[in-house]
C-alpha cells in the first residue's frame, strides 16, 4: 500500500450534527483503489518515495496528508467570518487526516497527528 485516497462526505448537504459524526469517508488504496462517491472531490496521496521509518519520511507524507485534506475540505474557499462554515471545514480537515493517518499504520505519522490536534 503506497497510496491512500481521501475523500469526504457531502458533509455541506447534512445538518451540523451528521457533519460531525460523518465529515469524511476514507478509502484505504489497496490493489484496486476504492471509487468516491459520484461527484465528491478525492485526492490520491502516494508515499511511494518515503521512508516512512524516518523522522523526514513522516513529515513529508503528513504534510502531503494535510494538504490534501485542505484541497478535500475546500479550506481555501471558506470564510474565516462564517463561523458555521469554518466549523465544519476544520472538523472536514481533522477527520481526513486522522482517517488518512489511521490508514497509514505508522506510529511516527500517528505522533504527528497527536501533535498536530493539540495545536491545531
């Protein structure tokens, strides 16, 4: 597995409390990627050229990891006025990437994520 795909949810269809409890739907590649739903932005994200044993490796492929949920999230698009909007954008990049990660099985990339939910 070298790859992992993120995609969410139609997470702006659904009310607040739905967008928290399913902000995003993660497919883990394997031999046959899994396709996102119709319609819903995904990202492939490969960490095929990194050690992921590697402190470097690790920041690399998280950095690719939030990118990636910011361009699944629409982060760019939202305004930071629009509280509501925002909300769900953050919860969107937080569940993408804890999705993403989990996928992964990396406990260094695991760390990187504690790290990273504690300071936002």
């Amino acid at each position: 597995m070298t790859s992992i795909i993120l995609h969410p949810t139609a997470f702006r269809r659904a009310t607040a409390t739905l967008t928290l409890l399913s902000a995003c739907l993660f497919s883990v590649a394997h031999a046959v990627p899994a396709a996102p739903a119709a319609g819903t932005p995904s990202v492939t994200v490969s960490y095929a050229d990194l050690n992921l044993a590697s402190e470097e490796g690790a920041n690399a492929l998280f950095a690719r990891i939030a990118a990636a949920a910011r361009a699944v999230c629409a982060a760019e698009s939202v305004d930071i006025r629009d509280l509501g909007a925002f909300t769900r954008v953050r919860a969107c990049e937080t569940a993408a990437i804890t999705g993403a990660v989990n996928a992964v099985h990396s406990p260094r990339l695991a760390s990187l994520r504690a790290t990273y939910l504690q300071h936002g």
